[in-house]
C-alpha cells in the first residue's frame, strides 16, 4: 500500500505534503532531520495521512493537497 500524508510544523508555517509506503519511517526520517525538505522545521507533527490502493490514486491526492485549495484546509485540521 501506498500513503498520502500532510506534516506540519509547530514552530513555523509550513505544511509538507507527500506520499511513502510506510509513513512512521517518513515522520521519523523527517524529525530526525533526514530530510532537506523539514530538517530546518525543529517541531513536525503528523496532521493527514491517508491509505491509497496505488501510487496512481496517491498522486492524485498529493496533487490536490499541495494545491492552494487542499494547503487550506489541512491548516484547518486539529493536530494528531
């Protein structure tokens, strides 16, 4: 299976999208500091995540929650 998931940063205003095959590996490889794209964010929380039947569909839910429409409402979702 294939996951969708949104992190948030606590300390700042930054929400990273992305999609990964096991999503606890991915939340402790980005706050370990692993990751180039969080690893200037101290204080990521897992906000979204989402099981998708195939990296097809998986996309098309990364795309719209990297849109302007889908960044709007994960900043409305209450913290994991």
């Amino acid at each position: 299976m294939i996951y969708v998931y949104a992190l948030k940063s606590l300390d700042r205003n930054y929400i990273h999208v992305g999609q990964t095959e096991s999503v606890l590996i991915r939340f402790r490889q980005y706050n370990d500091g692993e990751e180039k794209t969080t690893c200037y964010y101290t204080s990521i929380t897992l906000i979204f995540s989402m099981e998708c039947k195939d990296r097809t569909e998986a996309g098309n839910y990364e795309k719209f929650n990297k849109s302007g429409q889908g960044k709007e409402i994960l900043k409305h979702r209450n913290l994991c």
